[in-house]
C-alpha cells in the first residue's frame, strides 16, 4: 500500500521533534513493504533553519542514507494533487500543514474518494491557539489522529473531525537502543529546545540549579536559547552545545549517565498526560530518567520504576545525586524503562495501531480503499 504523508519536515528535525518519530512510522512501513512518500514545503522553517547549522544541511543531504526505503519530496504552492496523491491508499496530513493545504487536501479525498485521510495533531494548539485548529477544514478528513486522550477530548468536544483516535508518539527503536561500548564521559545531558519561554523558569529549577548544585558534569543540546540563558547555562556549568542531529542522540544519551524530562508549560497545566517524544526516546536508549511535574495520567509508563520524580529542584539533585551514586538503581531503571518501550511503545505498535484504525474503516492490508465519506 503506498502511503503519503504531508509534514512540517522529514529530512530536517530542527526544533521540529515530530520528525523523530513520523520516520519510524514510515521505516516501519517499509520495513513490512509499504510505499512510503513524505511531502514537505521546499521553504519550511525548520529545512532553512537546519541548513544554517553546522553540519545541518549535510545532515538532510544524508537523510536517505540514514533513513532507506523513505521518499522524501519537497513542494510549492504549484504542487499537482492528482499527481501527488495517484495511487496513494493513506494520507496523513500533519497539523503544522498550511491550512490551505489542509483544506486542498479534504476537497480531493472528499472528489476523488480514492484513500484514506487522517489529520495528525502532536502539538499543544489546540488549547495554546484555539482559533487556529477551530478554522482547520477537516470535512473531508476520516479521522483525527491526536497524541494523547486529553487532545483527543478537545476535539471530540469542539466537534473537529468526524472520528478522533488516541496515537501517541513512540521511541524509533531502529535508532534508539543501548550502546554499552560507548564510555561514560558525562553526568547528566539534557536534550530539548528553549521552547519560547514555555518552561524557562522551569529548566532553571530542573535543570540548571540541580547541575550547579552538585557540581556535575553536564551538557546541553537544542536550540533558539537565548543569549542570556546560555549565559545562565556556562555560570553553572553546563556545556551548552547547541543543534543536534536526532540520529546523533543514541550515541550522546549513551555518553551520559542520566538525563531529565523537563515538560513545557502547556503540557503540565492544560495537555496533561502527554509526554514528549525526549521521554520515549531516552527510555528506549537505556539512560535513567528523571521527570519534573508531570502527570503521567494515562498510564504510559511505571513510575518509580522506569523513571524517577523530583517534586522541586532540591528534589532533583537528590534523585540525581542517587542515581550517580548507586550503579544498582541506575542499572535497573534503565533495564525497567526499555522494558516498557519495548512492550508498548515502540513505532511498530504505532504501526500495528494504525492499522487497527485502518481495518476499522474497511481497509486491508492489501486493498486500495475507496471509503465513502458519510455526511
């Protein structure tokens, strides 16, 4: 079955974390046979944004390499549909898509009848810029893949979309993994990205004070940090090292001895249960984990066992200051956390999920479908 999905990006990852986890679903597809084709915007922000980067665009010109079987394309506002969409079975459309597309997209499923529509939503828009998700037009458009049930419920209650699924994100395992060969050159890392001030008071209290507090050794990867916080970051001595390449993540967890979940403020307060794609992708890579606030609602993971929890920053140098020092409790958090990646939450029970869906709507495995709309 060919599958085509329209996103922000897939060759570039650049403060863009969704792209982690879209090209596991799609290597998974592959992997079983399927045809998977990406369609991105040729002037994407996070394409120019990366291209700018050291080693950035190497990164995307490397992207097949790393990523085989995935066809990637770029597109303008000159892009044919009917060519675009020939022979597709599944389209999923990402909500960071220009609405316009969005709305292009609906009015060819809903001409052509000839695939399976799906929006996916892996953001916090729906409560941080309501107006904008309300305008989507979504009649054309079989389901709503949303990334936890809290959106899920947004949107059933604001009556976008016709059916809503609950699709949370996953770790890539192909990609991430332990990588005991690697030696310990550092306490602590923190991979995430400023974030718009959405959880700068937040990093300073779990992040930042912890590290200067116990003196460890402790390093920084994201971007769009402002010159002040990195300012903050080299007072308490923490590396800031900039952009990294996700496929480069594996090898730097694994350099560590620890790392933190630090969720963003939408997330804590209004998205509750939704974790980011850093938590399943540093429990698939075997670090010991340790979460700010958050409220794991839905039941994704094992408390106390898969990862830690500090309630302030005073909590999170204990915690930390335990791991560092008990190679037991670090080896079994580790052990526990990829335990449950590998039961739940890797991109092949996404796949498995989606097909769920897919079955659902009276689609085979082998079929072309031609669903019709119910109005």
């Amino acid at each position: 079955m060919r599958f085509v999905l329209f996103t922000h990006s897939i060759v570039a990852d650049w403060n863009h974390g969704n792209a982690h986890f879209l090209r596991g679903v799609l290597s998974e597809l592959v992997a079983r046979g399927h045809e998977a084709i990406a369609y991105e915007p040729a002037d994407g922000w996070s394409r120019r944004n990366q291209s700018i980067e050291p080693g950035g665009a190497a990164a995307m010109l490397r992207f097949g390499e790393r990523f085989p079987g995935i066809v990637a394309r770029t597109y303008d506002a000159s892009l044919d549909l009917d060519q675009a969409l020939d022979g597709a079975g599944v389209v999923i459309v990402h909500e960071w898509t220009d609405p316009a597309m969005i709305a292009a997209i609906g009015r060819h499923r809903a001409r052509t009848g000839s695939y399976v529509l799906l929006l996916h939503d892996t953001h916090h828009r729906a409560v941080s810029a309501e107006a904008e998700i309300a305008a989507l037009k979504l009649d054309g458009y079989d389901a709503v893949l949303a990334f936890g049930e809290v959106l899920c419920h947004i949107y059933r209650a604001r009556g976008w979309g016709r059916r809503v699924v609950c699709w949370h994100e996953a770790a890539d395992t192909r990609l991430f993994g332990p990588m005991p060969q690697v030696e310990k050159s550092g306490d602590l890392v923190w991979i995430g990205n400023w974030g718009d001030g959405e959880r700068a008071s937040e990093l300073n209290e779990f992040l930042i004070d912890p590290v200067a507090r116990l003196g460890a050794r402790a390093e920084v990867y994201g971007v769009r940090y402002p010159a002040d916080a990195i300012g903050r970051l080299s007072r308490s001595g923490l590396g800031y090292r900039g952009w990294l390449p996700n496929a480069d993540a594996p090898s730097v967890f694994a350099r560590h001895r620890a790392t933190v979940h630090v969720p963003r403020r939408p997330y804590r307060e209004r998205l509750v249960g939704i974790p980011t794609i850093r938590v399943f992708e540093a429990l698939a890579a075997g670090i010991p984990l340790v979460c700010a606030p958050w409220q794991d609602s839905e039941g994704l993971f094992r408390r106390g066992r898969d990862y830690l929890t500090a309630a302030n920053g005073e909590d999170m140098a204990r915690q930390l200051r335990s791991i560092f020092a008990d190679s037991a409790l670090a080896r079994s958090l580790a052990r526990s956390g990829r335990e449950t990646i590998l039961a739940r939450h890797t991109c092949a029970h996404r796949v498995d999920e989606l097909f769920g869906l897919l079955s659902d709507l009276g689609v085979t495995r082998q079929s072309v479908p031609r669903p019709e709309l119910v109005s």
